[in-house]
C-alpha cells in the first residue's frame, strides 16, 4: 500500500506541475489591408514529399508541392466546382464523347518556353507508359487509342489531337462524366518536355519543370526543400509569395514548438494540446478547418464468417458508438451516417444505424451467434487509431464480440486488406479523388473492383445493376438518384460500419492571409501572402 | 561483490526491496478491491481529453476516458506476471545449461558455450523486435521472447559455481560413493548454486520488467487494451505538458518496481556472501 500511496501523491505532485499553453505567435493585426508582396512560406514535415513528379505522385504531400509547380488544363475552386486553368473555355460534343479546350497562350513553362497543346499530349502519353509504372494511368484509358498505345500498338494515342498550339481535343472511347475531373488530377498536369528529356524520366522528380506559381531550388533530401517564385508565372501579380521553405525531419511535436516560437507559418495541432488550443482565445481566430470528403470505416470482409452474414454485420453497425469515436478525435469530424460524405454532390440521407446495443444482441441471437464470438481486426499502429480500435474494442465487449487488434504498419495494411479471406475486419479511410458518388461506391463497392479496392469482398448484383447504370449518366439528377438507391441497398448490406466523416485541421501563423483549404485537394498557396 | 558497508545495512536494503515488491504484489493481487472501475472500460461519459486526478478519479483518466489508477493497479498484474514468467523461462534454460556445461565439461561444455557465446552476440533489442513482431500476439508472447533470449547470464553464472563445486571433497565422495550423473547434479551441485541463481533472479525479473516496459512503449508489448506500465508511458507521452501525471504514475511505478528488485538482488549478494565467506 505504501507503494500505491506514493504514486498517489507523485501524481497528485505532477498534476501541478502541467504546463501552461504557451501563446501563440504574434504577428501584424487583421487590418484587411491589400495583399503585401514578398515572404517566405515557411512549412515542416517529419519525411520528404515521396515524389515531385506529377505522373507519380499520389498521396496528400506530393500533390501539395507539385500543384505549386505544374498546372492542369482544369481545376477545381474552393466550393468543388471545376474551373478553367490551364484551358480558357472547353466545349463538349453533344454524344459526350469528344472534348475541346481552348489554351491560355500567355502561359511559359518556368524555364521561359512557351507552352501549347502539344505539352498537355505529351503529358498524358509519358503518364500512361508502361514504364512510368503511374497509379494515374487507369484514369485515362477511356481516351480512344489509349490501349494500343500502352501495348506498344501504336506511336501515339489517336484520341488526343492539337490542332493548333492553343487547342487540345480529347476523343473517348465511351461516355465519361468524370473525364472533367480526371483532368483536375495532378496526373494530368503538364509538365516540360524539354527537361524530361535532359535529364530522364527518373530525374525528373529532382528536377521538375512546370508551369505553376513557384519553381524548384532546391531539394537536399532529409532536410530541406525550397520553391522560388516563378517569374514566367501566368497569372499577373501572382504568386504573392517570393517562396517557399519546407524544413524535413521535424516531427509533428517539434513542429509545434516550432510554431509557437513562430518559426513556421503552418502547423497541425498535436491531439494533446487540441482542446486547450480550441478554448483559448488567441489561437481560436487561427485555426482553420473544413471538411473534406473523406469516410473513415470499418470494412467487414463479407468472404469471411461470420461476417458472411447480413444480420452480423447490421450487429456491428448497431454496437458501435460512433460518437465516442467523433470526441476520441476531440471533434474534428462528424459521425458518419451512410457511405458518402454530406459534402459530397448527390449525398442523402440514408436509412443508418444508431448506437443500439440492445438491438445489435438481438441481430447476434436471430444469427445463432447469441454467446458472442471472437475476430481480429487489422489497423495502423499509430496511436491515435490504436485509441479508436480500443473504443470499439469496448463497443464490441459489451455484445460478446472479442475483438483482438492487430496493429501494423500503414503500407503493410493496404497490402493485407487486398488478399482474400485475410482480413476479417479492418479500419481505414477513402479521401475522394473527385467530387461524385462513383469515387466512393463503384470504386469500393462493386463487385468488379473486388481485387483493387473492393476490400471487404462485397458483392452484391443489384447494386452492381444500379452502379453500371448511373456509370455514363450525365444528366446530375438521375444519376444521383441512381447512386443514392445503391448507397441505400449497402447500407441495409451493411459491409462497412461508417464511423465519422473527419475534417481539415491546421493553425496558422498570424501572418498568414488567404489560406484556404480546400475539401478535395491539398491548399493551394498561389493567393497566399504574408503581412509585413 | 559490491561493498555496502555494514552488515545491517544491507539487511535494511534487503528489507526495503521486499517491502516494495511486497507492495507491488499486494496491488497486483488486491486490484479488483482497491480499484473502483473494470481497466479496459471507458467511464467518462463524454470524452473531452483526459481527466485530472480527483476523489473517484485518484490517478485521473487516460487519453481513452478510462480509470488510470485502475489500470495502473492491474498494470502490476502484467509486470509481474511478464516479469515472471520471463524469469522462470530464463532460469529453466539457462540453470540447466549451465548445470550440464559446468558438470560435464569438455566437448559438452565447449558446445554449449559457444551456443551461449553465439546468443550473446546477436543484437538482443533487435531480435525481441522482429521476434515480438513475428510471432502472434499474445501475453504470453512476450515474456516468452524476453526468456528465451535472456538465459545466458544464468548458464554462465551457474557454470562457473559448479566448475568450483564439483571439485570440492564432499562431491568427490558422492561420486566416489557410485552416485548417477542426474544425482550428483541435482543433490549436491544445484543446493550449491541456489545462491547465486536467486541473486541473478531478483534482478532477472527487474531487467524482464524493463525490458516489456521498452517493448511496450515501442507498441510491441502485451496486445491492447491489457494494461501494461510501458504502454501507459508510451501512449500519455505527447500529452506530458498537459496531463503529466499521465506519464509520471506509470513511470514511477516502473521505476519503484526495478528498484525494489535490484534492492532485493544486492541484499542478497551482500547477505549470502558474508554468510558463505
């Protein structure tokens, strides 16, 4: 007992002894003044960017810095909507089937050569290579000749022609709605064919040559990545930024002290210090935050029983309590109530599952599983997920379920979840690639993606009818509709417990103005400025 | 042997370790009382970060909403039990190896050694990672792990006693007398070791529980939600500024439980060796 007594008091001792927070940066006053030309964006991150090379580049990060040094012939704003970049106007045929853009001609690579159509084929072409080994290349094999040209059948794809420098016209083999989106992807930007040429497909991510706001300076692997402004850059007065420095090997807590001593422009708010930041004053106004669309899930591998069972899997839905999870990550997202994110165009409410888990007893009796079972769940071992999988763990205790966790690293999860029958459960999340139902329920739930991203094996012909019917929809309202009756058909399924649709969250320094985020891509930084 | 002065000295070293180990042992056995909440279960009813410590909360709450004085309390239970088992494991292997070695000497001995030497040389925090992450979770993995490759100093240590001792007189007229390999091992070498082998046990267990608290905190120790001391630390570490009784608990429960270990170990050097000298 002596022992016990002793921590009591050690711990009462400490409890005392926790630090004040300390404030945050001081920076100029909100005086709404023009945007002041000049400033380095100063940035941290714990690794360097996987690649600067658009045709690779798939992840949150690589996108962040190459859409600060290419542009793509569309993008989308701040509410979703696609908008003209590169392009100035585009025309559609009226059988869907062929696309027309018009160029900016005052547009010049960084290094001063002027860009034309030619560039945007080229770009596309180097993308779908075989050799570039591009996840983006899948987005364009609708464009007609795409196929023979990947097996080598022919010198170009026919599908894409430039009849004159300040033109680009696509010809598709079907019917895309989301061709538009596919081109707002960074797979599609256009990069300069001059460099790639000099210095190599593989050097071409240490040397990356666009047309965006900024252009490299330098890249020292493991410490510091640095854009300059670039002084060819299309948009008059823009970037307002004369750079930006990224420092490397800063861990998110050390980027935080970093930010409070005001040495970074840009930070994420460690989950410790995440509800003393909210209810104070000064650090509120700097917080920014929006949602995104994003589903955080548990997947129920359908292949493996029990969860072959449509009266299980409705129990796992009614067991969790998904409003602990939403305060587990102190708020920053809301409970999740269908398959699709509210932000998401065509996103209804559908019929979902409270915290019932009286009726997810019930739903375990009616299948002969009354006394409970045991299973494994797969997740990343980082620690804020561990706290969710051990919330659900409680959930599940609570029905008679045994819920062992299985934590692993992040790559070694995305690869398990793939092999049938390994998996029984695990957690994980979709971030949408563009703003359409199909991104979540053609991607993640027909049974033609089951060997890609299908990974809970769910099959079901119906909503496969329904998916493949909506798929060259383009009038928006009876696609959705069409969507909307097959989320409703999974959700009474039940192969995902939809957890919490989680938002955006950083802090900036006072001196930061005209950061937005946006809900589909990283924030782009070419209206940023900093006051003096 | 390490000199500590007075003879009642080291008794009061002694009587300090067995004091806290007692402790320790009282909190693992007695938790279901002394606790008030079940360790694994989350008893706020909204989670707005972690709770200071207060009269139903003495330790306050974790980063989960749960009772950090239950969990530490049965958090003793994983110590001990790792601990433990780990040292059992040790001494089983590395007693008889030693016994064996010492007793037969020659070829037996040299190939046993050089399976020790070879053991001894593999990086030992290395090998428990991959091992921990091989083998399927389990509380028994890990103290099994933590056994299977900390029996050497046992082996050694035994067989260096046993070198001695088979050439005193009285296990001369054992064997003289017609006694069997089995018996001269187990009734006149082993008493002769006992000494020794209860010395490295004591601090056997306090390097076991420091080496599940390290596992642990790298996330590789007992599978969650068990309570273990090293994950408690490993988890409340990013919260230290805000909550640092998160840390501080499981830390100085780790720490009073190595010492009173060691405490217990270098008593007994202190005692047995003047006994035996």
């Amino acid at each position: 007992m002596r022992v016990a007594s002793l921590l009591v008091a050690a711990s009462i001792l400490a409890a005392g002894c926790a630090v004040p927070l300390d404030p945050p940066p001081a920076g100029p006053a909100e005086d709404g003044g023009p945007p002041r030309q000049g400033g380095i964006f100063r940035l941290a991150a714990a690794e360097d960017p996987r690649t600067l090379d658009p045709a690779r580049g798939y992840d949150t990060v690589s996108w962040s810095f190459e859409q600060m040094l290419f542009d793509t012939l569309v993008r989308y704003d701040d509410a979703m909507h696609v908008v003209p970049d590169l392009a100035v106007s585009w025309t559609t045929s009226p059988d869907g089937r062929h696309v027309s853009f018009a160029l900016r001609q005052d547009v010049r690579f960084s290094t001063g050569r002027p860009f034309g159509g030619a560039d945007v084929k080229y770009s596309i072409e180097r993308l779908l290579r075989p050799a570039i080994h591009s996840q983006g290349a899948e987005f364009f094999h609708g464009i007609e000749g795409a196929m023979d040209y990947i097996a080598g059948r022919a010198p170009e794809v026919r599908g894409i022609t430039v009849p004159a420098p300040d033109r680009i016209e696509f010809a598709l083999a079907d019917v895309d709605p989301l061709f538009l989106h596919k081109l707002t992807m960074l797979f599609a930007a256009a990069v300069d064919r001059e460099t790639v040429e000099r210095v190599g497909d593989e050097g071409f991510t240490q040397h990356p040559v666009g047309t965006g706001a900024f252009a490299l300076a330098e890249w020292t692997y493991g410490q510091r990545l640095r854009l300059v402004r670039n002084p060819n850059y299309f948009r008059p007065g823009l970037p307002h930024l004369d750079g930006v420095e990224l420092t490397i090997g800063v861990s998110p807590q050390l980027a935080w002290l970093k930010y409070q001593r005001g040495e970074l422009d840009l930070a994420g708010i460690p989950s410790a210090e995440f509800q003393r930041v909210r209810t104070d004053a000064r650090y509120r106004p700097l917080i920014l935050s929006r949602t995104r669309l994003d589903t955080q899930y548990l997947g129920l591998n359908c292949d493996v029983p029990p969860f072959d069972r449509v009266g299980v899997r409705q129990a796992m839905n009614l067991a969790i309590d998904k409003q602990r999870l939403v305060e587990l990550i102190d708020g920053q997202g809301v409970v999740a109530t269908g398959i699709l994110p509210p932000d998401m165009p065509g996103a209804a409410p559908v019929p979902g599952y409270p915290h019932d888990s009286a009726a997810a007893r019930r739903h375990l009796e009616e299948a002969g599983l009354g006394a409970g079972f045991e299973t494994t769940m797969w997740a990343a071992r980082e620690e804020t997920t561990m706290r969710l999988a051990q919330s659900m763990q409680q959930d599940l205790r609570a029905i008679g379920v045994t819920l062992r966790l299985k934590p692993v690293d992040f790559p070694a999860l995305i690869e398990a979840v793939r092999h049938p029958g390994m998996v029984p459960i695990f957690l994980l999340g979709w971030e949408a690639d563009f703003p359409d139902p199909s991104n979540f329920l053609t991607v993640l739930l027909s049974s033609r993606t089951r060997d890609t991203n299908n990974n809970t094996f769910y099959t079901n012909p119906a909503v496969d009818r329904l998916l493949d019917e909506a798929a060259p929809v383009l009038e928006p309202a009876r696609r959705f509709a069409l969507f909307h009756e097959a989320e409703v058909l999974v959700m009474h399924d039940a192969p995902w417990v939809p957890l919490f649709y989680p938002s955006g969250t950083a802090m900036r320094h006072p001196r930061v103005r005209d950061y937005r985020l946006n809900p589909l891509r990283p924030a782009r930084i070419d209206e940023t400025w900093v006051a003096g | 042997m390490i000199g500590l002065g007075s003879m009642r000295r080291s008794r009061r070293l002694l009587t300090a370790g067995l004091v806290l180990v007692a402790g320790l042992a009282v909190l693992a056995i007695a938790a279901p009382w002394l606790t008030g909440y079940d360790p694994d279960t989350i008893v706020v009813t909204t989670y707005r970060g972690p709770l200071r410590p207060d009269a139903s909360h003495p330790l306050g709450t974790d980063t989960l909403g749960r009772d950090v004085w239950s969990r530490l309390a049965y958090g003793a239970r994983t110590s001990l039990f790792v601990g433990g088992v780990a040292m059992a494991v040790s001494l089983a292997i590395g007693m008889t190896t030693g016994l064996v070695a010492g007793y037969f000497g020659g070829a037996v001995d040299g190939s046993l050694m050089w399976i020790v030497d070879l053991v001894l040389t593999m990086p030992s925090l290395l090998l428990l990672i991959v091992l921990a992450t091989v083998l399927p979770p389990s509380i028994l993995t890990i103290p099994l792990v933590i056994g299977a490759i900390g029996w050497t100093t046992f082996a050694r240590t035994v067989r260096g006693e046993v070198l001695t001792l088979r050439e005193r007189d009285y296990v001369l007229a054992a064997r003289a007398l017609g006694a069997t390999h089995g018996r001269l091992m187990l009734r006149h070498l082993l008493p002769g070791v006992l000494p020794g082998v209860l010395v490295l046990s004591a601090l056997g267990m306090s390097g076991a529980i420091v080496v599940d608290a390290g596992l642990s905190y790298l996330g590789l120790g007992v599978p969650l939600p068990t309570p273990s001391w090293g994950r408690m630390v490993s988890d409340a570490q990013t919260y230290i500024a805000v909550a640092p009784w998160l840390v501080v608990a499981p830390g100085a429960a780790i720490a009073l439980a190595v010492i009173g270990f060691n405490l217990i170990g270098y008593g007994l050097i202190d005692v047995l060796g003047r006994r035996q000298g």
